[in-house]
C-alpha cells in the first residue's frame, strides 16, 4: 500500500471508530439497558426464565463489545502514530509495510486460552494467543452489536407494552373496589383473586417480560367487564332503592297531614255538630308511630348494606303505607263531611235570604221566623244538623211556593 492508500484505511477506520462508539453509547444510555445492567443508578433487574437466558448472553455480548472496541481503538491509533511519524514526501516502506500489516492484518491479540494438560500433545502449547484482523473483529462486534440490541430492545418494547396494560387493569380494579366500598359490597370474591394475579403478573413482567404472554389481558379484561357490569347494576339498585326511599317519606308526610287533618275534623266536628254516628275515631298514632319505626330500621340496613332484603321490606312498607293513607283518608272525608254540611246548610241560608230580599218577601213573618231559628241553630254549637237543614228546606219551599199574580201573565 502507498502513503495515498494509508491515508484513506486511516480516515475509513476513523469514521468506523466514530460510528461504533456513537451506537455503543446510544444503546448503553437506554434506561432499558441500564436497568438491565445495573448501571447509572439503576438497581440491577433481577431477572428470571427466557429473559435471563437471553438477557445474560447479551449483556456478555455487550462487555465483549466494550472490550473489542478498546482494542480496536488501540489498534487504529497505533497505526495513525506510525503513520504521524512518516514524513509527508517521504515515504518509509517499512513503516508502510508496518501501518499494513497492522490494518489489515491478524494484529489484534484476544484473550489468551489455557489448554488443560489432559488435552495437550507433546508438541501442544500451554497456552494459545488468539489473533484477529481488525476488519474481522469490527464484523464480530456488529454480530454482536445486533444480538444485544435485538434483546434490549425486545425488552424494551415489553415492558413499555405490558406495564400500561398491567396498570390500565390496576386502575380499573381500584375504580371497582372504590364503587364496592362505596355500595358496601363486601362479598365479591372475584377482585381478590384478580388483584393477586395483577401482583404475580408486575413481577412476572418486571423480571421475565419475554416470558409473559402478550394476551394475558384477555383472561383478565372479561372478569373486570363481569364485575363491572354487576357493580352498575348493583348501583343502579341501589339508587333506584333511594328513589323509593324518597318517595317512602313523601307518603309518610302525606300519611302525617292526613291523621292531622283527620283528627282535627273529628274533634272539630265533635264540638260543632250534634249528630256524631257518622263520625270515625282517626288511626291510632302509635300505628303510625310504628310504620315510621319500621321505615327508619329499612334505612338502618340500607345504609349497613343490605339491599334485596330492604327492597322487600319497602314494598311491603309501601303497601302498608298506602293503605293507611286510604283510611285515613276515607276517615278525614268523613269526619270533614259534617262541616261541610253546615257550611253548605249556612250558604243556602243566605242566598234563600237574598232571593226573599229581591222578591220583596222580608215582611213574610213566617219566613222571617224560620230564618230567624236555622241561623240561630246554624251559628250555635253545638249545631243539630238535621233539625237545621229541615228549617232550611221549609224555608225554601215556603218561598219557592209563593208566586206573585203577575208572574202568571200569558
């Protein structure tokens, strides 16, 4: 080779040097690498199964690496000292012949092998130097250059796949206990054993990612689907159970304002009207007493958990409630009916009066005597309806009766 010739293997060789330490950094600055190795700060993954297997020969790939390019590098300096001392017109064939040799050449010394006496001949060595030409250990470097990165990366691209899966299901289990405390479920048996398989998986793909199957979320995602459907149903119970509970106290109000009502009528009747056959005694309060007892112990076991029994209970109290309110009801009617006798008897009073007035009947003595007496027993307390309505009538027919000779004009 000519000076011309050196020149351009050096300036080959530099950029080769280049090139390879540019990728031996990339791939060592990889957080994945280093965790793997257990360098820059990183604890060392204490790896299991195929990862293991795998991982140990590339991280021995990748020492040999280091240790090659060292002698690679020494080897390309060496010759561009040489080369350095070649005076630039002045070409040196020995050196020439020297920097040559050592480019292209086995110049490289690999690690010495001890021969075991067992397999020596006479004429066998102890020890044997191995030696490689540096083009030959670049293309031994690159083998392993592309094994490691192939491990590392595969790696890499596991644990980046399977950890946002493994903690998507993480979140979602927490979001259904979240909602089964919330709902006081405690009988779901499923999230424990779920939440132990997450926890076996996390180690599984902290420690042996090439060993965890891709699909492992298709056994899990249908039971977390499962669960989560029975939750929303059990929600959707349970706000349904409120509803009802809601509309429970309604119907208690209602049941309260018409006991009140319907014992307000009954002594207010009592005390203004006569005749009391037709009047009923309201429901006792300590029934009433009782259905709210038994509404606020259906509260009691909701709030401790306890749905269908309580949706049971409801129904029965609802019905029970809703038969009270019809009673009580039909009572107030008929407790009120009395009043509204009299305030009725009272207005026909009136009007009667105002039709006598317009038909120029005030000076009807008889008239005047039975309006006289039903106000008297319509304004008196207590008031006996029937004598009152019979004056009312008489005074009715008495002026209906009466009919002027000009209203008989033809």
């Amino acid at each position: 080779m000519n000076l011309e010739e050196i020149d351009k293997l050096l300036a080959d060789w530099k950029k080769k040097i280049d090139l390879v330490s540019q990728n031996l950094i990339d791939l060592h600055g990889l957080p994945t690498y280093q965790r793997l190795a257990g360098v820059s700060g990183f604890s060392k993954v204490q790896l299991t199964g195929v990862t293991q297997a795998r991982v140990t020969s590339a991280l021995e790939a990748m020492n040999d690496l280091f240790g090659y390019f060292d002698l690679l590098v020494k080897t390309i300096n060496q010759a561009a000292e040489i080369r350095a001392s070649i005076p630039r017109f002045l070409g040196s064939p020995q050196k020439l012949q020297e920097i040559e040799q050592i480019l292209t050449k086995p110049s490289i010394q690999l690690a010495v092998v001890h021969t075991p006496l067992a397999n020596r001949g006479l004429l066998t060595a102890a020890q044997t130097t191995n030696a490689i030409a540096p083009q030959k250990l670049l293309v031994l470097m690159m083998n392993a250059y592309d094994a490691a990165k192939q491990v590392v990366l595969a790696v890499d691209e596991a644990w980046c796949r399977l950890q946002p899966l493994l903690s998507y299901t993480e979140d979602e289990i927490h979001k259904l206990q979240t909602l089964a405390n919330f709902l006081k479920i405690n009988s779901l048996q499923e999230l424990p054993v779920i939440r132990e398989k997450i926890s076996s998986l996390r180690l599984d793909i902290e420690r042996d990612p090439l060993g965890v199957r891709a699909d492992f979320a298709k056994e899990i995602y249908p039971q977390i689907a499962q669960i989560k459907l029975f939750l929303q149903q059990a929600a959707k119970q349970q706000d349904l159970l409120r509803k009802n509970f809601a509309i429970a106290h309604q119907l208690q109000s209602q049941l309260l304002e018409l006991h009140s009502n319907a014992t307000a009528a009954f002594d207010e009747s009592t005390l203004k009207v006569i005749e009391h056959s037709m009047l009923q005694k309201p429901l006792a309060i300590e029934e009433i007493e009782a259905l709210s007892s038994w509404l606020r112990r259906l509260e009691t076991k909701f709030v401790e958990g306890s749905v269908k029994p309580v949706e049971v209970g409801l129904e029965n109290w609802t019905i029970k409630a809703k038969q009270y309110i019809a009673s009580v009801e039909a009572v107030y009617l008929a407790n009120k009916a009395p009043l509204d006798t009299r305030a009725e008897l009272r207005g026909r009073l009136e009007a009667l009066k105002a039709k006598a007035l317009a038909r120029g009947r005030v000076e009807d003595t008889i008239l005047s005597e039975l309006a006289s007496q039903a106000h008297q027993l319509l304004y008196t307390r207590p008031t006996p309806l029937n004598k009152a309505a019979e004056l009312v009538s008489q005074y009715e027919k008495r002026l209906n009766g009466y009919l002027p000779p000009y209203s008989h004009k033809c």
